[in-house]
C-alpha cells in the first residue's frame, strides 16, 4: 500500500501568505507567502524541502559510518527560468561538515547517496533538473 501524504494550506487574508500544516494535528504549522515576507516562498520553500530531506540522509549515513557529527550545513540555491514556469532548471548544494572520524571519502559517500540514491524530495523533482554539490570538510 502505498504512503500518503497530504498537507493543509489557508489563505490568511491579503497577499499571498498561507498557512500550512500536515493533516495530523501535531504537526506545527508554517507560513508559505507568495510575497516573501511573512515566511519563506513556495520556491525557498522547496529549496528548504530538498535541503532538509538530504541533510536528513546525511547525517543517518554518516551515522552509520560511525562519525560523530558536530555540525552540518547545508546552503541550498536554485537557478530559475526567466519565462514562465519559472521553475528550478538547476539545484546546488554546499554541504559544510564537521565530526569526529570524517574524511572527505566518507563525507563524499553520504552525500552522493542521498542525492543519488535517498532522498526522496530530490527523486520527486523533474528529471531535467541539474543537481550538483559541494562539501567542505570544516
């Protein structure tokens, strides 16, 4: 059986800002604004969505490389279309990490799974879209 999911979005009144939420009522909600300034737009948004999910893989496999994470950043930047849609045609990724027992090999390894293999939101974009990386053994 497949897994679901599904979110809740309500317009606030004025503007473009919403508010989302998954339908479980423990999930806490955030603010999506089309303007930009009362939250991050649907397009950060995503940006943030792609970020989260491979950071995520990132520090499990890591993890299981027995490396003891002390920081993890990540910077995530899309390049858009000028003409409508004006969506995503390139995603880039700057992974900025510091542990204990982290070598570039590993850290190489971590990153090319979730991008290549794990991470789901990645998996979930068009195919064209170009995604590279970066690491920085801090």
């Amino acid at each position: 059986m497949p897994d679901e999911r599904a979110v809740v979005l309500e317009w606030m009144g004025g503007g473009m800002r919403f508010e989302g939420r998954g339908t479980n009522p423990q999930t806490p909600a955030i603010a999506v604004d089309g303007d930009g300034q009362a939250g991050p737009s649907p397009m950060l948004t995503l940006l943030l969505a792609v970020g989260g999910c491979s950071g995520s893989d990132v520090v499990a496999i890591l993890e299981k490389m027995r490396v003891a994470l002390r920081t993890l950043r990540i910077e995530v930047s899309g390049v858009r279309r000028d003409e409508e849609p004006r969506r995503f045609t390139e995603i880039r990724f700057r992974f900025v990490i510091v542990g204990e027992g982290l070598d570039r090999a590993k850290a190489e390894r971590a990153v090319t799974l979730s991008l290549e293999k794990y991470c789901s939101v990645v998996h979930s974009l068009a195919p064209d879209i170009l995604v590279r990386h970066e690491i920085e053994i801090a």
